[in-house]
C-alpha cells in the first residue's frame, strides 16, 4: 500500500476525473470530484476510484441514463452522480 495522504489522493482524484478523454465525462466528473470527494468517507472514495476506471462512453452512458448500470457499478456513487447537477 502507498504512504498517499487522504488529501493527495483527493487531489490525484480531481485532476483524474478532470482529464478522463472526453469532454462531457471531464466536466461532469471534475466538477463532481471538486465539489464532492473531500466530503465523502474512505468507502465510498475508493468506489469513486474503483468506478473511474470505467472507460468514458460507459461512465457517460451511465451517469447520463442512456445505458443500464452493470450490477457491479450500481451504487452509492454512481446515484450520486446520477443526481448530480451541473451549474449553468
């Protein structure tokens, strides 16, 4: 196991969920990441994780509704990103 920090791995989180390929899964996941990871618990910090390893189309497909969630993704952290609202 790493010595990472609960910070640093929030950090590393941001600028993953910032830089994930496509432009709309960038938005949707870095705006969530910043506003959302440092007040989740560690339990849910490593769905999010486990979860971005997703390819892109999927998680947009997902979080956007457009696809079924596979049983394995449908939890707590994908009905938050579900729910979550871009600001205009």
């Amino acid at each position: 196991m790493t010595d990472e920090t609960r910070e640093d791995r929030i950090k590393r989180l941001i600028y993953r969920s910032k830089y994930t390929g496509t432009k709309e899964t960038d938005l949707i996941l870095g705006t969530f990441a910043r506003q959302s990871l440092a007040k989740l618990e560690d339990p849910l910090l490593d769905e999010y994780e486990a979860l971005i390893e997703n390819s892109d189309p999927d998680l947009y497909m997902w979080i956007s509704g457009r696809k079924p969630v596979p049983e394995p993704w449908n939890g707590a952290i994908i009905k938050r990103l579900q729910a979550f609202k871009l600001e205009d």
